[in-house]
C-alpha cells in the first residue's frame, strides 16, 4: 500500500527561498537551487513552490527562473504565484511544473479554473486556499498572500472549486503558518468531508506525528510543511532535512 505523500512547501521571494511565521516576517534560506538539490539526495515525494510577491507586484512568475529549478528537480513539482492566465498555465506545464496552484484568480477569475482542467486535466489543477480565523471565530479565505480578507467560507469555496475541476485542494492555515505547532484539524476534517477530490495539508507541522495527525484525524490525503523541513532547534538554524522513508511508513497509516 502506497503511504500519503509528505511535501516540502517552499516559498520564494524574488530570487531566494525564505519561510515566515503567518505569513510574515520571512526568514531567509538560501538559493532555490541549492535546495532543490539536497531534496533529490533525500528522494522526497513532491514538492510545491509558492511565489510569495508575485501577485502583490502584478508580475507574472518567474518562468526563468521555473525553468532552471525544473531541470534539477527529480520530482514531481507543483507552483503556485502570479499565475493569471491560460498562457501562463501553457508556459508552466511546457517548462516541466506538473501541477499549477491557483490561489488568488481562482477566486478572482474562478473561470480559469475550469479553463486550466479543461486544457491541462484536473490532476494538473490545484487550489490553493489561505484560511485564517475572522475576530467572530469563523474560517474565512484570504487572498493576494493573506493581505485580503474575501468573506468565503472554506467549505463552500472547496466545494465549487471541485465543481469547476480542481483535481486537488492544498489548505494553508495562516494561523499555525510557522508556528510549528501542529495542523489545524478541525480546518482540515471540515474541508475534507465536503469534498471527494485529495486534500493536502499545511501550516504548522512542526514532528512527524503532526503529518499523521493531519491524515489520521484531519482526513487529509497528504501532508505540507515547510519549518519542519527547513529549521532545526529551538533557535530555528536552518537546516534542510526530510524524514527517512521507514519513518514515515512507521509514523503514517
């Protein structure tokens, strides 16, 4: 039986990777590349890259750049940021990113949902949702890196989401973001039980047994993270690490 996948999430910010603590504050990691590199060595599952500014800056994502982190990486690779049209989407798929993350303009322009599977398929087709808990206690969708708050209930967002053809849904709590304080669950099981299409979970792993939680008891099909893959210690050094595989056959169902 194959185990759920477990993805390093990884954030870029103009030419570097950094990780941030709710979405703010972001501390830098070094040159993608290089990264890149140490996770081949360590046969991880998957990986995502997510363009931080890209939206924010109104610029389209680093294609170039993609491209040079394409041709080392030896798995599959998921991206999200700045991605706006079905060009975009051509471009990316052309320069060897296997699944393109909608966050932003699947909320914007929730067409190109349903353009992007119609074109691609909907296993290439990810929605990405930021969720943070509003000052009345309920879940709500923030876009444009969690700077705009969009009223949508998670729920009811994943729901249509998977209506237009999303083939996966990536959940992101900006409230336990590099917090490495484990998953928010509840966020996780609701998502999950309303749709039939995988749920991959992230924001706040921070041990293996929070991987497993988020499968076991969140429903999730796989589990992100990114402190917990990239910092070791109390002082947070920066260290790329991902578990070995009997770990992970031990720890997940």
């Amino acid at each position: 039986m194959i185990r759920p996948r477990v993805i390093p999430a990884l954030l870029l910010q103009g030419q570097g990777l950094v990780k941030t603590v709710k979405f703010k504050n972001p501390t830098y990691l070094g040159d993608p590349i290089n990264i890149v590199r140490i996770f081949n060595d360590k046969e991880v599952d998957e990986l995502v890259f997510l363009d931080i500014t890209a939206t924010n800056e109104n610029r389209p994502p680093a294609f170039k750049m993609l491209a040079n982190i394409t041709s080392e990486c030896f798995m599959p690779l998921g991206y999200g940021g700045g991605i706006r049209s079905l060009d975009d989407i051509k471009t990316l798929l052309s320069i060897g990113i296997e699944k393109v993350i909608l966050n932003t303009s699947a909320v914007e322009q929730p067409a190109l949902v349903r353009t992007a599977a119609d074109y691609a398929g909907s296993q290439a087709v990810v929605i990405s949702m930021d969720v943070k808990k509003n000052f009345l206690g309920k879940y709500e969708v923030w876009t444009r890196g969690g700077r705009k708050g969009t009223g949508l209930d998670p729920v009811k967002h994943a729901a249509e989401m998977e209506r237009q053809g999303a083939g996966e849904l990536f959940i992101n709590s900006i409230d336990r973001d590099g917090t490495m304080q484990g998953y928010d669950i509840e966020l996780i099981r609701r998502v999950s039980e309303a749709v039939s299409i995988p749920v991959v979970a992230c924001g706040g792993a921070g041990k293996l047994q929070d991987l497993a939680d988020a499968i076991k008891m969140g429903g999730a099909s796989a589990a992100a993270a990114g402190s917990l893959f990239v910092f070791q210690g109390p002082l947070r050094g920066v260290l790329i690490s991902y578990p070995a595989q009997a770990d992970l056959k031990r720890v997940l169902p």
